[in-house]
C-alpha cells in the first residue's frame, strides 16, 4: 500500500452562480428616430429559482465519513459533494437588510455533533420555519397565502428572509428540521467570517474512474468546522444558514448580540443526515481494501483472486485431472475421480445450475458467464445460428454446458428490448437484401447484354450505385454492439451466476471469453432474419458485426476515448470489486498494468458501478496489477495531533522553494520556530486554534496562520489572496491508493 499525492485534481475557490435565486425584472427600450412618439419601453419578469427547503438526492454525490461507517476517524473534517458545483453559493448567507456583507460565503454548512446529543429530525411544513403570526406571501402577489407558526424563544431565518415566499413555494411545502439548544448552536456553528473557507470546488480528471461523458469534472464540497469525537458516534447534518450571517457566533463561540435573551432554541432546515463512529475497527478506505481477500475462504490454501467457486481444498495437480478424465473417458472412473472432475470444473469458473429444459423436466447443467478465470482461445464457429447450435452436451457425464446457448438467447432479448435499434437493424438488413437483390439482377442484365450499355440513363444510375457497395451499418447500431460487447446491459447474475462467486469484501481478476461475447452478439444480430442458413444475411455479416463490436468498445464513454487503442484488443481482462469501499467511495480510481511492477499501463475499456457495493472494471489486454485509488472529489480534510495541539503539514500552493513542486507536502521546515504542536520547531506545520470544547475550529484564525507561515518561511504568494482553495488544500489528507496483483 502507498500513499500518494494526487495530481488528477484542482481546488477552486468557489462557482459563484450568474444570478442568485431571486425575482428579476429586465428592462428594454427600442428608440426609434423622426418618430412620435419614438422611444417604445417593454419590461418582463422572470425568476431564478434554486433549492431551499429540501434538495434532491441526486444534487448529492457523496458524503464523508460513509454513512454508518467505522473506522479511525478522529481528526477528519466530515462533508458533503455536490454534483452541482454551484449550488452552495446559489443562495446568500448575508442577512436580509443588514450592512454586514460577507460576499462568495456558501449558504450551506455541515455540523457535527456526538450522536447522543444530537438533536432530533422533525418533519414540518415551511410556515413552521417562520415566526408565529407573521403573514405569508408569494413573491409577486400581495395575497396572505398563510401564518408563520414558530414560537418566539425559537430563532429561525425569520420573516425579512421567509415572509415573501418564491414562485412555486407555498407555506404547506414540506421540510425536515432540528432545534439545535442555542449553547450548542454557539459553540459548533462557524462564525461568518469562517464560512468563506468551508466550501469550495474540484475539477476532478474522470480517466480512471467510471464511465463519464466529461473527461473532467467539477465538484462543490462544504466542509464541517468541528471534529468529531476522539471515540464513539457522531451525526452529521448538512443544514441551511441563508440569512443567519448576523445571528452566527463569534469566533471564540460567543454569542451573537443580535439574538435576543429568550431565545432557547435554533430551528435550522436538513437536507441530509448521517452517523458515522470513530473507533478502531477496519472501515477507513485503506483499511477496507487492505483486507480485501483475507482471510482465505474455510478450506481453501489461500485466498482466491479469480472468479470461481471456492473448491474447499487445494487445487488437484494437472496429472491427477488427466488421470480422472482418462478414466471417464473409457468408463473406469475410481472412487476419487468424481470430486476432482468437479474440482477442475468449478476451477474453470464452471457452476451446476438446475435446468428447465424446453419440453418439460428438468435436470442440472453448466453455466459459465463471460467472466472467466483463465484464459480462452477464441475457437467457436464463425456463426451462432441459435441456442441449440450453440449449447454444448457432454455423453460422459450426461450433462449440457449451455453457457453460449444462454448468451444466444440473452442477446436476442436485449435486442427486442431496445426498439429503436432494433428498427434500425431491420432497416439495414433490409437495405443490404435489396442491395443484392439489385446487385444479383445488374449481373444478369450485363451477362444477357454482353456488356452492352443499354438504358444508361437508368440502368447507369443503378450500376454507379451498387459500386458502392451494401450500405454501411448505422452508427447508432455500432454503438449498441460495442456496448454488448464490453457487457453493458447484461444481467448481474449473467456475470456472476452464482454469489459465493464473488463474496463481500472481495476482489476478483478474470478474462472475458470471447466466444460467450460472439454468441451474445451473434444472438442479439438474428432478430428479424428469415433464415439460419449459411448463406443467410447474418451468417455472411457476422464476422463483421462482431469485429465492429469490438471496435466500438469502450469509445462512447469520453473518459474512455481519451485512452482507447487504436485496434481492437484481442484479450481482454479485468477486475470485479465487491466492498464497502465501492458504496462509500463512489467513483474509485481504478488503473490497470501490464507487468507486477506496476510500469506498463493498460487502458481501461469500461468502468461501471454494477450495484451499490460492486464494481467492474474491464481492460484491454491482460492484467497483471491493478492500482485502487481514493476518488478525488471525495479526498478528505482533518487536522492531526491531539486535542489542544491540533496541527496540519504545510503543502507548496505554487511551488518551491526550490524544486518543490505545486501541492507536494513540506518534509521540513526552513525556519526554526516553537509552538506547541512543533516543540523541536523543525517540522513543517502550524498549529490549529479550536474553541473551548476543543473540536469546533476556529477557522478564520487557522487560515491567517497558515497563510502567514507558508509566506515568510516557505516564500509562498497569494495575488488572488488566500481563499478557501489554498485552505482546502493544505488540510487535504494524502491519497489512499491500494495495489492488487494476481
């Protein structure tokens, strides 16, 4: 395992929305000259409207700590990534009508509590959230639409903020909310002048993550200001601060003095909330791939990195297979034969699987997916005429291997599944019969006229059309094939038909067969054919289809066309991961190599989530080790140390001094200076200023130090000033980054 500094990412200080959420009037006057009269006004109105009581789940990439996960966790800043970058900034922090402005803060924040405190998520409509008695308008509509209801010793976003609502808000607009005792506001919210570097934003490099249609990406992340406690359960809550810019506390936690003396309670609107536990349990991102694999199943010498069932024993030798085959062969199978034969089937990735057969009854056949754990020649036919041709029967044991068979007819399903290709495909087919029909007469027509040009005018036209041969296949078609063939849209129990196959918290290597893709492929050419006769239409195009197919893999993704080879790929390999890791790390990097030593890179054909805790990953050519990498829109915060020496190591923003280069961490201070985080004063750090509880951050403090000492010690300079860009990145933790070999 190593631990590296990621270079595929770029802190921005924020993405700042063209217009906020807001009612505008815009205003247009054509003036017309020697015209009475000659000016002609025109004004309309629209309205930029954002989230504001809930938010979609799927504005919400991720979040760390995972929810519900255990780990190491003291120290870590917990947050929230948004797949809208500019959605922490699309409202405003300021308070309605004060003077006090605190321009590009989020309105967003995340807030940490131990869970035993925490205070309770209610459900509640918005007039809940405005003051008792206060008339409730929509914006535009001098109409009472209703009543706030909040009592007065509970301080909310008030009336300036929520008297007028929104177009499309109404006051029955359902909403979660907590009352969080106004100590516990004081003391764990940030100030003002902190919200400014608790949020920013990532561009993110997609290469090696899942298929994207962006080879870049951009991220907003709000940070947490309070760590959560050194052992035991935290809640987190991401919350809404739009207009409380004047009642938020000092930096010390002091109350503000704009809240009045009877006010008990803070109601603040919930978008998301989740538990997480710092203990010493194996949960981290590091931890949860470092044991990927261990222990070895029961029974089994070591634990499995290919796709097959545990045998539960050691693998048979290769003498002692071909003995127990010989001896099927010739009816004269010992006592021990049964289990080896099995042994080595399951070995080859094989699994029994009661089988329904057409007429009635049933038996047990084997199935093996595309997902294979050795290599196999491509040896089938040039053409899979149906599930029958393609099925296998064994006469020594009396059972079918109907792999192919069942990748025949899965083709043939998703294919009617998906209409508009499947008009597209006929429409071509019909297309290349009439172009040999046509081709077939013009051959005729030029025996029987020895060459003669006869009819020109329209036999000329005809002649001249069919050099250019059949037509070409749709692109729309091709595209569909290559995703066939590189899996998408094949059932998970296609892949993995059996779960043992692929236990939690596993890894997995294998090899795509070959022939299982051509009769899928094959499967999904045959709809609307008239016949399956060798000289068929589908017969005579299948080489084609299926070189296509493989061709067009992996080229829609744009991610994937950034590294995608030239040709086709004649093997091609990959990973399945099942983990923990996968569901609270959504869009792991993952990078494939052609040598153990990790320097021969192999690019990725297709990357895709398969389900929540399950991933695939497939390569185009063999794989012999594969790097795992913390997604770097999900790279945390945190301090180290311990509770009143806090501290973080200072990164280089623009390089240097010397050969330093931008983002790398600081290995040694270039100025002697004591603190109590540092007693030698040799290390590259600064101390971390926290509030009296010891957790909540005093982060305006910590930003002024840390500006101050990466500039008089380290020569570092901020033209733009030191945003919370510079802030996230020098309290950003190293990259987790875990190698896998076979």
């Amino acid at each position: 395992m190593t631990t590296t500094e990621q270079k595929q990412i770029v802190f921005i200080q924020n993405a700042l929305p063209p217009l906020e959420d807001g009612t505008y009037t815009l205003a247009a006057t054509l003036s017309v000259p020697g015209q009475d009269p000659g000016s002609f006004p025109a004004t309309a109105t629209f309205v930029v409207q954002g989230e504001r009581f809930t938010i979609q789940a799927t504005e919400i990439d991720s979040v760390f700590p995972p929810n519900l996960a255990n780990g190491t966790f003291d120290g870590v800043c917990a947050h929230v990534v948004f797949n809208r970058c500019t959605l922490p900034w699309e409202r405003a922090l300021d308070t309605p009508s004060s003077p006090n402005a605190y321009p590009g803060s989020p309105w967003l924040a995340v807030l940490v509590s131990d869970d035993a405190t925490a205070p309770a998520m209610q459900n509640v409509t918005a007039k809940d959230v405005v003051p008792l008695g206060t008339p409730i308008r929509v914006a535009g509509s001098p109409t009472i639409v209703g009543t706030g209801t909040l009592i007065d010793t509970t301080l909310s976003y008030g009336a300036a903020l929520l008297g007028t609502l929104g177009y499309g808000e109404t006051p029955d607009d359902p909403c979660t909310v907590i009352d969080v005792p106004i100590a516990t506001f004081n003391q764990t919210v940030a100030a003002a002048a902190d919200m400014q570097y608790l949020a920013h934003v990532r561009e993110v490099d997609t290469t090696d993550g899942a298929d994207s249609d962006a080879t870049a990406e951009q991220h907003a992340v709000v940070v947490a200001n309070r760590l959560p406690p050194s052992t035991g359960v935290a809640r987190a809550f991401l919350v809404s601060l739009e207009g409380m810019a004047d009642y938020l506390p000092a930096a010390d936690g002091t109350q503000s003095a704009a809240i009045g003396s009877s006010i008990t309670l803070v109601r603040l609107l919930v978008y998301r909330s989740w538990t997480f536990t710092t203990n010493d349990m194996d949960q981290t991102l590091e931890q949860l791939l470092d044991n990927l694999n261990t222990p070895a199943p029961p029974g089994e010498p070591a634990p499995i990195t290919a796709l097959r069932l545990p045998i539960g024993a050691s693998a048979p030798a290769a003498t002692r297979i071909a003995q127990a085959m010989a001896n099927q062969a010739t009816g004269t199978l010992g006592a021990g034969d049964g289990p080896v034969l099995m042994q080595n089937a399951l070995l080859m990735g094989y699994v029994p699987l009661d089988h329904h057969l057409r007429h009635g009854g049933n038996t047990v056949s084997f199935y093996r997916g595309p997902l294979v754990p050795l290599a196999i020649p491509s040896t089938g036919p040039t053409y899979y005429s149906g599930p029958d041709a393609a099925n296998a029967y064994n006469p020594y044991t009396g059972m079918f291997d109907v792999s192919y068979g069942a990748a025949w007819q899965l083709g043939q399903l998703l294919a009617l599944q998906n209409a508009g290709m499947a008009n597209q495909l006929y429409q071509w087919k019909r297309g290349v019969t009439l172009q040999q029909a046509c081709a077939a007469e013009q051959a005729l027509l030029t025996a029987r006229l020895q060459g003669a040009r006869l009819f020109d005018s329209v036999l000329g036209r005809r002649r001249d059309a069919l050099l250019a041969g059949p037509p070409p296949l749709p692109d729309g078609v091709a595209d569909w094939f290559g995703n066939l063939a590189s899996l998408q849209g094949v059932p998970f129990n296609y892949l993995v038909p059996d779960e043992r196959m692929l236990p939690p918290e596993s890894i997995r290597f294998f090899y795509v067969d070959p022939n299982w893709v051509d009769a899928l492929l094959d499967g999904a050419f045959s709809i609307g054919r008239a016949s399956a006769v060798p000289t068929s239409l589908e017969a005579q195009h299948a080489p084609t289809i299926r070189r296509v197919s493989r061709a067009r893999m992996g080229r829609r993704a744009a991610n994937r066309r950034v590294a995608a080879p030239a040709d086709p790929p004649t093997t091609i390999t990959g990973v399945l991961i099942r983990s923990q890791a996968v569901s609270g790390w959504p869009n792991l990097r993952i990078l494939g190599f052609s040598d153990a030593a990790a320097t021969q890179t192999i690019a990725a054909i297709r990357v895709a989530p398969l389900s929540s805790d399950t991933t695939m990953c497939l390569f185009g050519g063999v794989v012999a080790a594969v790097y795992v990498r913390e997604p770097p829109e999900q790279l945390h915060h945190g301090v180290d140390g311990t509770t009143g020496t806090y501290y973080t190591t200072l990164r280089s923003v623009n390089g240097g001094p010397g050969s330093i280069a931008a983002g790398k961490q600081y290995t040694s201070s270039t100025v002697t200076r004591i603190t109590p985080c540092d007693p030698q004063g040799t290390h590259p750090r600064v101390c971390i200023p926290v509030r009296a509880d010891g957790r909540t951050i005093q982060v305006s403090a910590a930003a002024a130090a840390i500006q101050a000492r990466l500039t008089s010690d380290f020569s570092q300079t901020f033209p733009l000033g030191f945003t919370s860009a510079e802030f996230a990145l020098e309290l950003t933790k190293g990259v987790v980054e875990v190698e896998f070999t076979q």
